[in-house]
C-alpha cells in the first residue's frame, strides 16, 4: 500500500491530492485530524471555528472511503490513532508551529508547499543579496516569472501597477455601490453537526469563542468556491479597481471578491483565480485596471507575505521597533462594538463581531491604525487578527500585523507606518457622517480619537519620523500646531475608555 498522505485543515483543495513532482501516490490513503487543542490554545471567533470544521468535514465526506477522518486532543494523537508507525507524506504546513511537528515525527516526509505561485527556492533566489524586499519589485518579477498580465515583456494596459485608477473615494450619496451581490453558501447537514459541536464544547469542555456564528457566509467546499469565483469575476470584478480602498457603512463588502478564505482553506489554487482574472481582460469584460487590482492582490501581496512569513525567520514575532507594550483594552478583545461611540471603529468592530471579516482597508487603516495610534503591544494585536478572522493564519497576520499594519519591524516591509487622522477616513468612507466626533476637531469634546491619535503618534516617535523622507512632512505638520499641548491632553483622556 502507498505511503498515508496527511492532510491538515487548510490543505482541502484537489491540488494538494494530486500526484505531481513530489506529491502524493495517486492510491495514497488519506488521513485527517480534527484536533481540540488547536481550539483550546487560543480563544477563536467562533464563524471561523465553524468555517475551518464544517471545510474539513466536508473535504472527508468528498474524499469517502479513501480518508480515515480522526478527531482527537492532538495532531500526534490521532496521527498514531490511525497510522501507527507507517510512513506519512504531507505538504509543507503552513504555519513554524505546524511544520516544527511534522519534522519532529518519525516516519513523516514533508513535500513542497502548494498552494502557492512561487516556489520557496525561486523567492529565496529572488531576495538574495536585496537590501531591501520591496513587495513591487517581487510583484512585477512575479508577473514576469509567470507571465501574468503581460503583452509580450510589457504589461498590460502599458503600467505595472494602476493604483492611480483604483483609489477613488466612495460616491457621494448611495449607501451601496449597487453591485450584484457575493456568492453566499447554503449550510448543509454537516454545518448543523458543527454547530451543535460547537455549543456543546462551550457547554462541557471549557473552550471558549468570542464573536457570533451566523449562518455560514463563506465557501466550506470546492464546490461552493468555484461558485463564489465565478460569481465574482462574472459580476463584481468589473467595478472592484477603483473602489477597492473606500468603505461604506451600509455596504461593508462592496466589490471585493470574499476569496481569502477559500484561498487560504485551500480550496480554491491562486493560480485559477489569478486566470480567471486575466480571461476576464483579455475577453474584454472587465477593465484593466480592475483584473491588474486584484492580481496584485492575490499574486503581488498574497504570495510576498506567504515566502517574508519564512524568510523573515522565527524572530520576526518578536520585533517591536517602536517599543509598544499597551495590552489590548477588553472592548476590543470582546468585539464590544456597542461600547463604541466613534462610528467608524464601532461599525467596523461589528463586522468582525458578526462575520470575522471586513476588507483589507478596515483592517489597515481603521482596527490597525487605532492599534498603532495608541501604542498596543503588536504582537497581542497579531493573536486577535489571527483569532478573530475567517481567513487569518498565523502565516497572513505575522507579517500583515508586525510588518505592514503596526510597523513593528521598523521598515523591512513598508517604508512608512500606516495611519492617519481622521480626513483620510473622512475622505475615503461614509463613516463619519453622523458621528459623535468630527475628523477635524482635535480637541473638545467632539476630538476625533483618530486625530488625536494620529499627532501623538507622530509626537512620540517624532525623531524616527523626521528622519524618514516619507514621513517627515508629518513631523513638520506638528511643529506647526499651535495647540499641540491641548491636543495630546485630548488623547490621553480619551485613552482610557473606548473611543
């Protein structure tokens, strides 16, 4: 009998079962671990619990007689529950901790990652001897090293990058961008069976979630994620380029396609999603712009965060260049959104409360921001991206969170940290319509928390950010505040409440 291949949670796409250059025999039995402690371990959402189970019980339930399906305490548990001491293939895991497992376990044979474009060899080949990894030079590699979005050896619509086209604040008036809705599944059988698991692990067994678990809003099969890309690419990705960076309140998906978590259970590869793209274009139903926006997502940043997650090495967890070490306040560690007045945090934190999602600009410029403005220790802030989002990963928020979102590496990723007042939130949403605060005042009782946060960042860390050519404009801006004693007075108060 051929080797028992192991596959773990977010490995349930038929790429990681095919034989290939060392893949698994075509006959290989298959073994999968439903593994408590994973849960016990850290205080997930709970619709994220429920997306990662009900995706693995219905990748078994697919595979049939062919998968031995075990739940126990632990993976080395129900590995040796089924195999014993026989041989075991799996594909290169996703996380340190994971693949630190498989290489302590006898009889374990780890292959190459899949789910991915680029090969971990070719990315360190490509970063070798680079001063600096900027993630565009690696996007516009990539596109060359793959052929992707390329007329010949120029790029498509004659620019590699269209963020000019794809930056536009949200209209002014509609609520909604009007777009034909997302793909949403229908819960099956086996989402009542996880469901009930889940109430009864809370009941008797001590594990604890924090977050609501509606009904199921995002593909837990193959099925359901070819659905959710065809229904993307045929009727949102025209109109996803120029408002991919806006945010309206009553329209929290807006264009954006709702596939990372298919894309990082495994469900969907990269690389059909990245074709059904560019097929998109090149059929001409879909503007350049938009396809090249969302290929840079999923091509560009995806894969560039995937191979900085393990070039970066183990320390990078622990890199805190700006020294912050507040812990994280109970109002966001709860996704108490009612505890909110200032609209924008308190919309935003109810998206993450009842679904574990919201699109990338919420998550950068208004819950990481927030973060950054007062000071929170960014790895507590990477644990509650990880556990409070459908697709977070250990490999997507270390470098999104340590790198990009709290510049807590002090710059190997980004060449500025990422935050600002409350007139790019004013410019780019609707969210300060309404308000209790106003994005200019940055004192009184109406001082918008972003405001003030924003000129005490720069204030505390004034010196770093005089002598950075992309921030040293901000710097300038606070030496000429005339109120700039009243202002960090404002802040400090508003810091011990939420905002």
């Amino acid at each position: 009998m051929a080797d028992w291949h192991w596959l773990f949670g977010d490995q349930l796409g038929p790429h990681f079962l095919a034989p290939g250059e060392r893949g698994p025999a075509p006959d290989a039995p298959v073994v999968m671990v439903e593994a408590r402690s994973v849960l016990r371990r850290r205080r997930f959402h709970r619709a994220k619990a429920h997306l990662v189970l009900s995706a693995m019980r219905h990748r078994a339930a697919e595979l049939g007689d062919r998968v031995r399906y075990v739940r126990a305490e632990t993976y080395a548990e129900g590995l040796r529950e089924v195999v014993g001491e026989a041989p075991v293939t799996v594909h290169h895991p996703t996380s340190r901790a994971a693949h630190g497992l498989v290489d302590s376990m006898p009889g374990v044979r780890v292959l190459p990652a899949r789910g991915f474009l680029v090969p971990q060899p070719a990315f360190r080949s490509w970063a070798g001897g680079r001063e600096r990894l900027r993630h565009e030079d690696f996007y516009r590699w990539t596109r060359r090293e793959l052929g992707l979005l390329m007329d010949g050896d120029e790029p498509a619509g004659g620019r590699w990058n269209h963020d000019r086209d794809n930056r536009e604040p949200p209209p002014k008036g509609p609520r909604t961008l009007g777009v034909p809705a997302p793909y949403r599944p229908r819960e099956s059988d086996i989402d009542e069976e996880v469901r009930a698991d889940l109430d009864r692990w809370e009941r008797d067994d001590g594990i604890r979630f924090v977050g609501r678990d509606g009904p199921r809003a995002f593909p837990a099969s193959r099925r359901e994620a070819l659905a959710a890309l065809r229904r993307f690419v045929e009727h949102r990705l025209a109109g996803f380029g120029p408002y991919e960076d806006a945010v309206l309140a009553g329209d929290p998906v807006m264009s954006h396609s709702l596939l990372s978590s298919s894309l990082n259970l495994g469900l969907l590869d990269p690389a059909e999603v990245v074709a059904a793209a560019e097929d998109a274009w090149r059929a001409g139903r879909v503007p350049v712009h938009s396809a090249e926006g969302f290929v840079r997502q999923v091509a560009g940043w995806r894969e560039y965060v995937w191979h900085t997650y393990w070039y970066f090495g183990e320390d990078y967890r622990h890199r805190n260049a700006l020294r912050h070490r507040a812990p994280l306040p109970d109002w966001f560690l709860e996704l108490d959104a009612d505890a909110v007045a200032a609209r924008c945090l308190s919309t935003v934190l109810a998206q993450v409360r009842d679904t574990g999602w919201t699109h990338h600009i919420p998550r950068l410029m208004l819950l990481g921001s927030h973060a950054l403005q007062r000071g929170w220790d960014p790895r507590a802030v990477t644990d509650w991206f990880h556990r409070c989002f459908v697709d977070g990963y250990d490999w997507v928020m270390l470098p999104n969170v340590i790198g990009m979102s709290q510049y807590a590496d002090g710059g190997l990723m980004t060449t500025k940290p990422y935050t600002s007042a409350g007139a790019y939130i004013h410019r780019m949403s609707d969210l300060c319509d309404g308000c209790a605060y106003r994005p200019a005042d940055r004192t009184g009782d109406r001082a918008c928390p972003f405001t003030t946060g924003y000129w005490s960042f720069v204030h505390r860390h004034r010196s770093r950010l005089a002598a950075n050519p992309r921030t040293a404009r901000a710097v300038q801006g606070l030496d000429r505040l005339g109120d700039l004693d009243d202002v960090l007075r404002t802040c400090r108060e508003q810091g011990g409440t939420p905002p």
